[in-house]
C-alpha cells in the first residue's frame, strides 16, 4: 500500500491584522498582499505534507469574492487536496471578520500547486492524500479535473512561447 496522508495533517491557519499601510486608496486591501499570505500559507501546508521542501509551481485560481478592510482580521486557512508524483495541490481559503460588528465573511478561496524538492532542489515524489470531510471528498473527487486542466493550460502555454 503506498503512503497515504490525512488532509488534516496539512491543515495550516494563519490570522492577521489588515493594517493601513496594507490598504489602497479604498481602504481594502492590496490583492498583491492576500497572494502573499495565500502562497505563503500554501507553502506551509504543502511543507507539513512532503515533510520537506517545495516551491511553487502555479496559482491556479483566485477568487476575489469580498473585499477586507484596515482593522479587518484575516484567517488564511490551508490544506493539501490532491497529490500528483511530486506535485501538491492546496485549496487556500480566507475569511475575513470586522469584530466592531462581529460580521464574517469569505473573502478570497485560491488553488495552489507546490512541487516538493529534495536537498538539491530536484522534484522528490509525495504521499498521496486522503480526505475526511464531506467538502474535503468533493475537493479530493475533483482534483483530477483541475489537473487535467493545469496541463491542458501548460501545453498552450508551451505553444505560445514557440
């Protein structure tokens, strides 16, 4: 039986202040610093699963649903969805809370691809991943079709370029 990993034991969260200095001139924050904090905690997810190293390989998507504001907290949660040979994809989800009205909302859901890397930054082969909630099985059920489409965009991509 191959080795096979819990999506929980990637399940990385990280909270942060929306501070002014990270806002535009509508007072929300920079697109540019949620992809930081998204590939950051992307990052960290993909490392608990390889147990190693990874870089990243692509931002799949990213959903800007609701903006969040200056005084706004963000909660960036992360988890390993599907495994490929030596790739790992992330879902990234982040939530933002005024707590002066107690409102929530989603603010940005992300996919992440990460490929683990050994000590001399050659792609190394992961574990694969099991899902334990309901909408952690319909992430894991529709991996294969994200992948299939990362490819298909990386062959056009190939063709573009020649």
């Amino acid at each position: 039986m191959e080795n096979v990993l819990p999506m929980s034991q990637s399940r990385t969260i990280q909270t942060r202040l929306v501070l002014p200095p990270d806002t535009n001139h509508h007072h929300s924050i920079f697109g540019g610093r949620v992809l930081a904090y998204i590939d950051e905690v992307a990052a960290i997810a993909a490392m608990k699963h390889a147990q190693g190293e990874v870089v990243t390989a692509s931002i799949d998507s990213v959903d800007f649903v609701s903006p969040a504001y200056a005084g706004d907290v963000l909660e960036i949660e992360a988890f390993v969805t599907s495994t490929g040979r030596t790739s790992i994809e992330v879902y990234v989800r982040v939530v933002s809370r005024n707590l002066k009205t107690k409102t929530k909302r989603l603010t940005t859901e992300s996919f992440v691809t990460m490929v683990a890397i050994d000590e001399e930054g050659n792609p190394m082969e992961v574990a694969g991943v099991t899902p334990e909630s309901e909408f952690e099985k319909h992430l894991f059920e529709t991996g294969p079709q994200r992948q299939q489409q990362r490819k298909e965009k990386r062959v056009l991509s190939k063709k573009r370029r020649s």
